[in-house]
C-alpha cells in the first residue's frame, strides 16, 4: 500500500469510528431531569432497551421499589394484599394510555398532571418536601426499571 492510499482510507476509518460513538451515544441512558416531556408524552426510551415485562410487574408490585399498589388497584395482582384507591385502578391502563404518556406519566407525573397530584416522579430527583438526606438526589427507579414497568404496564389490557 502507498503512502497516499493510507491517507485516503484514514478519513474513512475516523468517520466509520465516529458515526460508532455517535450510536453509541444515543444508546446510552437519559438522564435525570433530562428527559423531553412535550404535550404529556415522552417517546423516547430512557435506555434504548426495551422494558422486560416480567421485571416490571416485579417493581410495579415491590413496597421498597415502584410501591405502585399502595395507591393503585390492579386485579392481575389479585394475589397481593393492600391495593390503594388513591389513584385510579390500572385494570386497562393500556387501553387508557399510550407507551409514551406512560413513560412520561411514571417518568414524572407532575409535569403531566401538574404539581398538585400526590403520584411522586419515579425518573426525577425533584422529589418535593421532606425528602430524607439519604434519597436527595436520587431518583426512585433506575432508566432500566422504569421502561420494564412500562413494559408490564402495556400488558395491562381490558378483557
């Protein structure tokens, strides 16, 4: 190889390379209080991976996690005990809601709904009043956690 034939395939190496970290880049998770919340609805995926259906009905009904059946009935958990009535029943919530209003709704319900409601922002650390040391800062599910309950969530069908 010449000389010259190096450096024609070297600006083709680098933009190869580029248009890689490029995918990568936009793979990666959002962050924080970085998401794009427009017209009550988030379409873009926190992760780029889809959600786990199965992991999502785990958080959804985990006390220490999601904790969502402390406001929420949903009878495909008819097994658990202790279903909320805060908030509306999810029985169909699929039907109700779009993928990407559930996102923007779990992600932060208080840009959807306003901050009046009592539903906390699952993806923000704007988390309020009286939140204790420990968790300032934090958001209360992972980017990965909050699509695996969308995920369940869009399982969630009237019959």
């Amino acid at each position: 190889m010449t000389k010259g034939a190096t450096f024609k395939v070297l600006p083709a190496a680098l933009a190869g390379l580029a248009l890689m970290a490029a995918s990568v880049a936009t793979a990666g998770t959002v962050a924080p209080d970085s998401v794009p919340i427009e017209d009550m609805e988030l379409k873009q995926s926190l992760t780029g991976t889809p959600g786990d259906a199965v992991a999502g009905r785990e958080t959804f009904a985990d006390r220490k996690k999601g904790n969502c059946l402390a406001c929420h009935v949903n009878a495909e958990l008819d097994e658990l005990l202790f279903h909320g009535e805060v908030g509306p029943p999810l029985d169909g919530v699929a039907d109700r809601w779009s993928e990407a209003q559930l996102r923007a709704i779990i992600v932060n319900s208080k840009d959807v709904f306003g901050e009046q409601t009592i539903m906390p922002g699952f993806y923000t650390t704007k988390a309020g009043a009286r939140v204790a040391d420990k968790f300032t800062g934090k958001t209360i599910l992972s980017a990965q956690e909050v699509e695996d309950v969308i995920a369940y969530l869009q399982t969630l069908k009237e019959n």
